[in-house]
C-alpha cells in the first residue's frame, strides 16, 4: 500500500483544558486529512470543540497529544517564533465578530499581515488594493471598521485574511454575526476564493453553510463521526 | 504598513492613557530639571556672596623670616620685606590653564610714608580692582580717587592727622587732595593711605614693583588649590596662598544642595516609573485581544515587543522634551521666592539631552516587563479572551 500525503494531516489528536481542579477534554480523539484546494466545512454545536480544533490547526493552540502536519510540517515541533512564521505564510484567519483594529483604517487592518515582511510600501499598497477590490470594498480603503456595516467589517476581515496569498483559509462562525443575505455572499466570495487555489475550512453551526462545502466534517463531543 | 504605524495609531486612540503615561515621565524629568536649577542658582548664589568676602587666593613675595603679625597686632622686630615682583610679569597669571576662572586680579605696592612726622603705611591700589574685590569698602563722603594726585584715607589715619574730605596732604613733599575717607573696616586699610598704583610705584621708588596680589578666584566647583599650584609654577619667588576655609564652605555647602536634590530626584522617578509601569500594564492588559490577533496572523513575539517599545520610546520622548520644558518654568517661577536674591541661571542645553536620554531610558525600561508579558501572552488565550 502506497502512502499518500495529504496537505494537512490530523493523526491522534488530543486537547485537555485544565479548569481549577476539572479536567476538560475539548477534543477527545481525532484523526482526518484535507486535501489541498478543498473546501471543509467542521459542524458541530457550540461546546464540540470545533473552535479548538480550528486553533490547533491554525497553530495557535499547542495540542495535548497528537499531531498536526501541513505541508509535510509537524507544527508543533517547530519553536514558538517558527510556529508565527508559519501563520504569516500559510494561513488566513477569518475570526468570529471579525476582530479587526479599531484605530486602523481599512486599507491599514488589510495591510496588517504584511507589516512583519520586507516588502516594498508599493508592493503592499499594490496587494491590499488589490484584495479590497477582490471583496468589493474599493471605496470604503480610507474608512475605519466602524465606520462600516457587518458584512462589510466581514469582507475586511476576509481581505486581511487572503492579502498574504496563504494557501490555507480558517473561518470561524464567518455567518455567525450576519443577515442571512450577506452571509450567503460571503459564502460566496469564500467558494470563489477556494475556487482560486485556498483551501478554506469553515468552522460554523450553520446548517445552512454545508452547501458551499466539498465535504463536512461532523463534530461531537470532542469527536468526529460521519 | 509597518510596526510603527501600529505605535503610532495606538498612542492616537488612547490619548487618555498616553498622557497619564506622559505625566509620570514629566513628574520625574521636570522635578530633577527644576531641583538641579535650583541647585544651580544656589550654587551661583554662594558664590556671589562668597565673592564679597574678598580674595581668595593671595599671591606675596617669598620670605626668609616668620610674620610676628597676628590679628593685626604687630609685635614688631621684622622690617618690611624688600622682595618684590615683577609688575610686568604680572600678565602671566592670565595664562595658567584654569585662566577663565580668575575673576579679579588686585596688584599693591606697599612701602611707608612721613605725614607730619609719623610713619604711615602707602597702599598703592588700581580702585577699579580693589573696589571690585573690597565690596565692603564704604566711603563716608566724597568720591573714590580717579587721579594721580587723590588719595583715600582709612578711618583711623583720618583721625590721627585729623584730615578732612577736600584738605589737601603732602606725600614725601608732593601735593596730593584727599577725596574720601573710608569708614572703619577693621582691616588694615584703616591705618593707611590709600593712591593709585602708579603714583605710589613712584612716590616709593618702586616702579615697576608690585608687594603683593590679591587674587578672586570663583566659579562652580573651580579647584582653588589646583589654581594655586598653576600660579605658583609661573612665579617661583611667590607665595601662594588659597584661602581654604572659604572655598571649603562653598564646596561643603554645594556638596549638601546636591546629594538632597539627587536623593529626592531619585525618589521622584521611582514613582513616575512606578507610574509607567502601571499604565503600561494596563494598556497591554487591555489590548490583550488586538495581541492575539497580532500573533495570529503571523507577528512574532519580538514583533509585539517592538510595538511596545516603539511606544514607550516615543512617549518617553515627548515626557522629556515636556518634562524639561515645565522643569525649567517651575524653577523659573520658584527660584526668586525660595532663594534670596536668586536668579534662574538659564536654560542648560545639555541638561535638555540629558533628560530626553533619561526620560527615553525611564519609559523603556519600565515598559520592558509589560512588553515581555504582551509578547508572551498564548494568542489562543488571548483570542478567547473576547
């Protein structure tokens, strides 16, 4: 038998929180594998550990036991500063209520991931103009998030995510705060990006969502099932 | 988009915070400006008045023999000394290497004179000198001397030869008028006749001669006894003498002035830092979101450090530069009214630099360990914390 390698590989995960003298298991056990350029949609209810999961995949929750390789990387072996490297090239987060900086305008939350790399002002002029045309926002560059609605606090959020070119998209609840209109954009411009190259997973509650989805991935009680 | 704009767009929107972070700076910088100025002024205060106690550094011809002179009583036995110096080479002590400190230079010839058949003691003085150096010299009328012919009388000799301001007195058979009288001093100039320096190098067959100099030497923290040697080295046939116990006092008096203001200084900026600290903790506790996003999208740790202390150091900045402005009001304000006769010396530049470097260092340092902290917060922590 041939081994393949997926481009993200999930094998005996494990994730306890320790809470006073309780212990917590938020994920209990876990393997699976997404294939590049494949959009993942994780269902589960509030409290299955579909939050924890996503930030373990976007490394930024080191795992109780298990491992997480993207890329052929076993993340958590590599040092904490590697593992930030790693975030800036490989992934887009979309977090749940958006969190974009209040104090920055749009075109400056856009540019945000770039601040750490060397490249030219021009350069990240050129990239952050060019995914907020992407998202539709072309007009609102100078405004600050609140200045702006939802679903367009949401596309921001969604620029900021893809301005790096990162091969890996993690939304969390991207629909939760949304009318059902705008969230059915949204979804929308997420397909359209997976259609260009992303990966994206989608961590949602949202029936509704699994649509957009190649394939669902279900989880209960700290545990996927079919 | 680089890490400072992310500083600077902070410091905007908590412009409350920041300034209270700012405060704690200026607290500091503008109470060690405003206790160093002070500190300062006093200094130049003391000089001043030390200034009018006379000379302090007195130059005489070496001698062989002892003084038998003690309180102005004079046992007698020892004849007036004949060595004297060089006038010219007088100009030579402009040339020792602490030259600046040397405030007034007072040349004397010294040599008896017959009045009505008594001895009497000729000082020859240059007035605008001994005037300068001898601020306790009071006249009871008349004018000081301006010309070759006037001289000055001490009270004692007035007394004696019952002169008058305007009589005129035959020196060694020439005319001189008398223009003034001194009153009482207690010193010696009491029992003498006071001319010009040239007229009496003349009457005394000593031109070119001088007896004595009385030198006043005062600055901050000028080292006498340095001078002392400096001058001694130009004329090795002079005596030398610092006159000690005044510039210990000084020196006894600015040493006090400065070890109060640097212990206060001390304890004023442990408190504005302490102040730092506080704001600082408070603004990374309450950004601990916009941190996790930070780190999220790919910052790393010593990324949301030089955030921090990118801000610390550009508050630090702006509390200096405020911190000597109102440093230097405060001790423009307060000098006159805790000082008497005191004066705000002015605006010391390198004082300027230096508060700037020490208000830098206070906020960077301070802000070090909330910086430590931002950087090691867990992001999965810190996201959750919404």
């Amino acid at each position: 038998m041939t081994q393949v390698n997926h481009f993200i590989e999930i094998h005996g995960l494990k994730k306890t929180y320790q809470s006073g003298d309780t212990k917590v298991d938020a994920i209990k056990q876990m393997d699976f594998s997404i294939d590049d350029e494949e959009f993942i949609t994780i269902m589960g209810q509030s409290g299955s550990g579909k939050s924890t999961l996503l930030s373990i995949m976007g490394a930024l929750n080191h795992p109780t036991q298990g491992k997480v390789l993207v890329d052929s990387l076993d993340l958590y072996s590599l040092t904490t500063e590697q593992r930030a490297d790693f975030r800036s090239e490989y992934i887009g987060f979309i977090f749940q209520s958006f969190q974009l900086i209040p104090y920055l305008t749009v075109l400056e939350n856009v540019k945000l991931p770039m601040a750490v790399t060397g490249w030219t002002k021009k350069l990240k002029d050129r990239m952050a103009f060019e995914v907020i045309d992407r998202v539709g926002l072309g007009d609102r560059a100078h405004r600050l998030p609140d200045q702006l609605s939802g679903g367009e606090q949401e596309r921001v959020a969604i620029a900021r995510a893809i301005v790096n070119k990162p091969p890996i998209i993690l939304a969390d609840e991207p629909t939760g705060n949304l009318d059902s209109k705008t969230a059915c954009d949204i979804m929308m411009l997420l397909q359209s990006l997976n259609k260009d190259g992303h990966t994206v997973i989608v961590v949602t509650h949202n029936p509704g969502v699994e649509a957009y989805a190649d394939r669902t991935i279900r989880v209960r009680d700290g545990e996927c099932y079919a | 988009m680089k890490l400072h704009n992310i500083s600077f767009g902070n410091i905007k929107r908590r412009k409350g915070k920041m300034l209270f972070l700012v405060l704690g700076l200026v607290i500091g910088i503008s109470t060690v400006v405003t206790l160093l100025s002070i500190t300062e002024s006093m200094t130049r205060n003391i000089e001043q008045r030390l200034n009018r106690f006379g000379a302090n550094i007195v130059m005489v011809p070496k001698s062989e023999n002892l003084s038998l002179n003690y309180g102005g009583i004079d046992v007698g036995g020892v004849s007036y000394n004949v060595r004297e110096f060089d006038q010219e080479k007088l100009a030579n002590i402009r040339t020792i290497k602490n030259y600046k400190n040397l405030s007034i230079i007072a040349p004397k010839v010294l040599g008896p004179v017959k009045v009505k058949n008594k001895n009497v003691l000729l000082m020859g003085v240059v007035f605008e000198e001994e005037l300068a150096l001898k601020t306790w010299w009071h006249k009871i009328g008349g004018v000081f001397p301006e010309k070759e012919n006037e001289v000055m009388l001490g009270s004692q000799a007035a007394t004696l030869f019952g002169f008058k301001i305007g009589d005129a007195i035959s020196l060694l058979g020439k005319p001189f008028k008398v223009t003034t009288i001194l009153k009482p001093t207690g010193g010696s100039e009491d029992d003498a006749i006071i001319a010009g320096l040239s007229a009496s190098q003349k009457l005394l067959g000593k031109e070119g001669r001088l007896s004595m100099v009385e030198i006043s030497a005062f600055c901050q923290g000028c080292p006498i006894s340095e001078m002392t040697l400096q001058i001694a080295e130009k004329f090795p046939f002079a005596k030398v003498t610092a006159m000690k116990q005044a510039v210990m006092s000084k020196m006894q008096s600015i040493d006090m002035f400065k070890s109060f203001s640097l212990g206060i200084s001390l304890i004023v900026i442990l408190i504005g830092s302490l102040l730092v600290l506080v704001t600082m903790m408070g603004s990374v506790n309450e950004r601990t979101r916009e941190i996790g996003i930070f780190r999220a999208i790919g910052f790393r740790r010593g990324h949301v450090m030089q955030i921090i202390l990118l801000e610390a150091l550009l508050l630090g900045i702006i509390g200096g530069i405020l911190g000597f402005g109102i440093g230097n009001l405060i001790a423009y304000g307060i000098i006159p009214l805790v000082i008497k006769d005191g004066m705000f010396v002015g605006i010391n530049m390198n004082l300027g630099v230096i508060s700037i470097l020490m208000a830098v260092a206070l906020s960077l340092l301070a802000s070090l360990y909330p910086a430590f902290k931002a950087s090691n917060m867990d992001p999965s922590e810190a996201l959750r914390a919404l």
